[in-house]
C-alpha cells in the first residue's frame, strides 16, 4: 500500500501521478532528486540543451515561448502531478519552450537515462505518457481551433471547463481550480484582449458560474458553463 502523501489523490486525476497505478507511481517518485523552485524561478528554459525532465509535485508553472516578433506567448498551465521537459528527454532537440513558477514549488529532477529505464521496466508509465502528450497535442490543436471559430466568452468557458475537469476539484455541481490564472494568463490562453476577457469573467460571474478570490477559482454550474462553452456533457 502507498504511503497517504503519496496517494493519488494528492494530484489531479487527469496529471501522470493521478493516472498511474500505485506501484508504478512509487516507483517513479522514488528516482531523481527532490528540489524546491521559488515563485518566479525558471524550471526549464526555452532553447536549452540540458535533457531532464521534471515530475511537479506541488504548486503551478507557466509554459511560455517566444513568438517571431519577440513577445513571450502563454502556452499553457502545469500543476502538481505532471512532468515537464519530457520531449527534449526523448527526442534530443532543444527545449522549445521556457517553464517558470507561478509560486513556491517542488519537484523531481529526473535524469533522462533513469526516466527512459523506468518506461522500460514500466509500460504501464510509458503508455500514460505517451496519452498524456497526445493529450497535450490535442488540446493546442483545440485552442487554435478556437480561436477561429468561436467568440471570446465562448472561447473563455471552453478553456474554464478544459481547466475544471483537468486540474479541478470537484465541488457541488462545480469545480475548483487549483491553480490562479490572471486575467493576462487567460487572455493569452484564449487569443483575446484582456479588456475583452474582463468583459466575458464578469458576465460569467453575473450569471451565477463563477466565482474568483485570492489564490483560486471556482466554478459554480459546470453543466451550464459547458453549454455556454458548446461542448457536450462528455467533452
């Protein structure tokens, strides 16, 4: 039996840790180094050649890249639970994209050699993987896809419920985030001005769906944010 900190309901359902069977799970928080990142220090940095990868085990991360005309472009979110910086780990290039904490957090420093024994003795760990990269891939095809096709407020809940029902905490007929995004973060996210998503957060709110505070947002009518965000009950 794992030990309670390591139970899989310290991460989300939807993350690695979440996913993997507790054998499997032990196993893989037994490698690597403990480390603790403060808020604002870069995990990974974009065009680096270094090759390990990182297993999040508590707090949330931003993953940015640079576009052709300079600026820092939002990629996506990352909390405890997850890995970071498997790609470069597997395929050699170098990184292609920065990771920085959002806050206090810890990790484990996985060297590449260790991580791709463990997929070995593990298939169980590299088939999640494997479908949790897929995942990833999915979900930026969907936000491009997005941005074409629907409005704002639409593009807003899509993105509230992708966050709910991956990195949530369920609560009567809604959800928790465990991580804050700042209005900046989800303009990014959502290829939209931050007027505008200021626009579509307080409409959101007006109507009953959602609630923001310090340190967290909670989403009070899952149910009625998917129907705004046009997706079915499944998706």
């Amino acid at each position: 039996m794992p030990s309670p900190k390591n139970s899989s309901a310290e991460w989300p359902a939807r993350s690695l840790l979440g996913k993997l069977p507790p054998g499997d799970r032990e196993e893989l928080l037994r490698l690597g180094v403990r480390t603790r990142f403060e808020a604002g220090e870069v995990l990974l940095r974009e065009g680096a050649d270094d090759r390990h990868v990182l297993l999040l085990l508590s707090g949330f991360a931003k993953v940015t890249a640079r576009v052709e005309n300079g600026e820092e472009s939002l990629l996506a979110v990352r909390v405890g639970g997850d890995t970071v910086g498997e790609m470069a780990a597997m395929d050699g290039a170098p990184r292609s994209a920065t990771v920085t904490a959002c806050g206090p957090m810890t990790a484990r420093v996985l060297q590449p050699g260790a991580l791709r024994a463990l997929l070995m003795r593990r298939p169980e760990v590299a088939i999640t993987l494997t479908g949790i990269v897929a995942d990833r891939l999915r979900w930026a095809n969907r936000r491009r896809l997005d941005f074409r096709g629907y409005q704002v407020k639409v593009r807003l809940a899509r993105l509230l419920v992708e966050l709910a029902t991956t990195y949530g905490h369920p609560v009567d007929g809604g959800a928790v985030l465990g991580c804050r995004l700042t209005q900046p973060d989800l303009a990014a996210l959502t290829g939209a001005a931050e007027t505008t998503v200021h626009k579509g957060l307080r409409e959101l709110r007006d109507e009953g769906l959602l609630e923001t505070g310090y340190g967290s947002t909670v989403i009070r009518d899952l149910p009625r944010l998917r129907h705004i965000a046009d997706l079915a009950p499944g998706e």
